[in-house]
C-alpha cells in the first residue's frame, strides 16, 4: 500500500520522476470518471429524487428565531409567525418554480401582494425578502443582514407579522432551495408612530438588492380589479399545488462540491509535492510547469465556490 | 519557485488577469447559469492557450506538454460539468 502510494504521489525512478498520478493516462480517466459521474448523477437525480437531490437544513423556525433575534439586538420587538404570510410566501415559491422566474415580479406581472392578498391577509404594510440555493437558515439571515435593502425589511418597525417558505425545486432546469420571506403588518396591527413616517395610505414594499430605486409601490385602489382576478388565480394554485416534500438519501451538492473539492487539493498536493522534489532533486524533465497547473486549481476551486454560492433579491 | 515566478513575472500577471476577470465575471453572471458556463469554458481556453504560447514562446514546447496543458484544462472543465450536472 505505502508503495502503491509512493508510486502514485511521489516522482521517483518507478514513474520516470513523475507522480503517477500526473501522467496522462491517470488524467484521462479522472475526466472520463468526472463527465461520466455528472452524467451519471444527473440521471440518478431525475429518476430517483429519493436517493439523490437536493436538500436544506434551512428551517422556518430557525428563521424566526434568527430574524427576532437580529431585530432584538437592534432594539426591535419580536415579528410573530403568521400562517397566512407563510401560505402566500409557499405559494409565491411554487409559482416561481411552476412559470421558472426568479424576481419580486413574475413575468406576467404578478407581484408579491397579490400572494398575500390571496392567503387572505390584509395588509397596511408588506415586505418580501428572497434567497436561493443557501443549505442553512443563519447563511440565509447573514446575507439579508448584510444587504442593506433587505436589511431595512428585515429591521422595519413597519412589520408585526412574518411568514416563511421553504420550496425546494427545479427553477430553469437548476435544482435549488428558494427561501420567501412575507413580512407585514394588518390594518389593526399598525401603530400610529409606523402611519405617521412611512404615510396611511396602503403600500406595499418589495427587497430586492439591484433594483431598490425600482421598489414597486402599489396603490391598492388602482389595482383592486387587477388583484382580485389574480387573487382568484392563486389560491387556484394554493389549493392545487400543495409542496411535495422529498428529503433525498443523498444531498447532491455538497456530495458532488465535496468530491470535487478532495479531488483538486489531490492534485495540487501532488504538483506541489513533485515539484519540490524535482527542484531539489536538480532533475532535467520536458513537462508543463507544475506552477501554473497548481494556480489553475486554485482557480477551479474558486469558481466551483462562486457556483455553489447562494443569492438574494 | 519563487525564482521561476520572478523570470517569468510578465506571464504570470497576465495568467493573474485572465484568473481574475473570470472569476469576475462569474460572480457578476449568476444567476445566469448559460452566461456562467460561458466565462467558465472561456477561461479554461485562455490557460490552455496561454501555456502552450508560454512554453512556444521560451522554445521548450514539446507535443507532451501541449497535452499535458489540455488534459489539465479538460480535467477543470470535467470538474466543473460533474458539479454543473450533478450538483446544481
């Protein structure tokens, strides 16, 4: 085993004083093995999403928990769970994957409100934050704190109540994890204080990080036809889409970041390794500069973290 | 290493460039996961090119080495389809 090893990971007179594992064959078949896993794994994902998929350990009531507390800590009172925000934040994600958008506005231009309205609360004042593709519930608060449109929804005196979804699905052929976030306050809910800075006519606010100085605004009056029918629309789908909830034996992203990520700082301890004893060893060899194939690993695990990493509108 | 960097100082800014503009650019394309693929193949091309032309350049450009640079790129590219289609 140790010459195995030896032989694989250490230049030497057996592999012609260069790692086995750097030679061409053994290259080869690490990229037929990789293409082939992805094939192989795409496959395994569709047909069956119980062994293989994607899963999160993002729940709502650690979100609860890590937005009362975030609002605590700046001198906030507690938001309180409403299940008829977290009904319209589920539906709002089921029709994101259904029609495979990703926005505050569908493309047909239904907005959020008309998914709050449509669970039957009334609000004075409304928020929606978003996040996909985050594995846990405090990367998800993390990153709404750390943006300050989404910061503000999250830290609004304006909001009382709360509602949560977490939808797992296949948006635009991508598997992920959508996190809503519904916040709002009714008519009895608001305090005079809230009316008289942000005004008493009935508004509804949207988070999104881009595209802030387009927040819509929504006057319910003008809308009140518009509303109604899509209203109609979406409890159609509350009451035909319920989520389908599949926890996968599997979860394919860490599964495949993890191999991945072995499988290059492999590599780059080898090309380092060997390079350190070719220098040392003073050995005249006609190969590629192991330097530049380290920094092209490097490179590669940057960017698989730059895929892997979660966003928020 | 250090001595090899230093000789070849000129290259390696512009490897550091290539690097960084598609690491760049990958991070302003999401998510937009075609736009992604995209800068992710484009770069890998780039390294590919950039040592082969090194190596040209300093007369020591041997087929082995020509492969060696592209089965190291098609090995990042493998890397990146496995988690392209296995894992997101």
């Amino acid at each position: 085993m140790f010459k195995f090893l030896h032989h694989y990971l250490i230049p030497q007179t057996s592999n012609n004083y260069r790692a086995r594992l750097l030679h061409h064959k053994i290259l080869s078949l690490f990229i037929l093995f990789f293409f082939s896993a992805g094939i192989l794994m795409s496959v395994t994902k569709t047909n069956f999403p119980e062994v293989l998929g994607i899963s999160s350990d993002v729940s709502i009531d650690q979100l609860l928990v890590l937005t009362n507390q975030k609002r605590q800590e700046s001198g906030l009172g507690v938001l309180t769970l409403d299940q008829r925000l977290s009904q319209a934040a589920a539906s709002k994600g089921n029709d994101m994957l259904a029609k495979g958008y990703w926005a505050h506005i569908s493309p047909d231009g239904t907005t959020p409100w008309v998914f709050i309205k449509g669970a039957g609360y009334t609000y004075t004042y409304a928020g929606e934050n978003l996040a996909r593709g985050y594995t846990n519930s405090s990367d998800v608060i993390n990153a709404w704190m750390a943006s300050d449109s989404h910061r503000q929804n999250m830290l609004s005196g304006n909001y009382a109540n709360v509602g949560f979804a977490v939808v797992t699905g296949s948006l635009n052929g991508e598997e992920t994890v959508l996190v809503i976030e519904m916040l709002g306050t009714t008519a009895l809910a608001a305090t005079p204080s809230n009316t008289q800075n942000e005004g008493i006519t009935e508004v509804a606010q949207a988070s999104s990080e881009e595209t802030t100085p387009q927040t819509p605004v929504i006057s319910q009056e003008e809308n009140k036809e518009k509303i109604k029918v899509e209203e109609e629309e979406v409890k159609k789908t509350i009451a035909s889409k319920p989520a389908p909830e599949i926890r996968p034996l599997i979860n394919a992203e860490t599964f495949s970041s993890n191999l991945a990520q072995i499988a290059i700082t492999i590599f780059m301890f080898v090309f380092i390794l060997d390079m350190v004893i070719i220098e040392r060893k003073k050995i005249l060899r006609f190969v590629g500069h192991n330097l530049d194939h380290i920094m092209f690993l490097g490179l590669i695990f940057a960017l698989i973290l730059v895929l892997l990493k979660g966003y928020i509108i | 290493m250090t001595k090899k960097l230093f000789k070849h100082l000129n290259y390696y800014l512009m490897l550091w460039i290539i690097f960084s503009v598609g690491v760049i650019t990958t991070v302003f394309a999401s998510p937009n996961r075609n736009l992604q693929i995209f800068t992710i193949i484009t770069t890998i091309i780039l390294y590919v090119i950039w040592g082969i032309l090194h190596h040209k350049i300093n007369h020591e450009l041997t087929r082995k080495i020509t492969i060696e640079y592209l089965l190291i790129g098609l090995l990042g590219l493998s890397i990146i389809f496995f988690i392209f289609t296995g894992g997101i």
